[in-house]
C-alpha cells in the first residue's frame, strides 16, 4: 500500500526532517509559486526525486485514500517499509 504525505507545511517538515522516508516528491506543474521552487531546492539537497504532472494526476492518486484531496499541488510518496 502507498503512503502519501500532502500539503505545503507537512511536505516541508518530512523533507527537512525525515527525507530519506521519501520516495519522491509530486507537484503540480500549475504551481507557479515560490513554494515550488522551496520544494525543487530541498528535494534537490535531500537527493528526493520529483516529478511534475497536471493537478489532475494528484486528485486521481488521493481520491481512494480521502473523499476530498487538499493537496495544494503538493505531494510526497512515502518509501513502503
């Protein structure tokens, strides 16, 4: 089972602190914001994976796990243990 992690702050804090439980970083090639560019920046210094697709691509990846996805655009898959 997939383990996801979504959201600005909550992303920010697994990365910052417990980056190697991240398998890799999803964002939403809409954001156009500063926050994309911290989020490219640390996963770059953490060596984490990302991967950009529509926002779509998000929903669709969380609608089994929540009835309504507020991921910002912003989503870290966690690392199966």
């Amino acid at each position: 089972m997939v383990t996801y992690v979504y959201g600005f702050h909550p992303v920010i804090e697994l990365l910052t602190s417990q980056p190697s439980k991240v398998k890799k970083l999803i964002l939403a090639k809409e954001i156009k914001t500063s926050k994309r560019q911290k989020l490219l920046i640390l996963a770059q210094e953490k060596d984490v994976p990302v991967k950009i697709y529509p926002r779509m691509y998000l929903d669709k990846l969380l609608e089994k796990t929540t009835s309504k996805p507020v991921h910002q655009g912003i989503l870290a898959v966690l690392k199966e243990f």
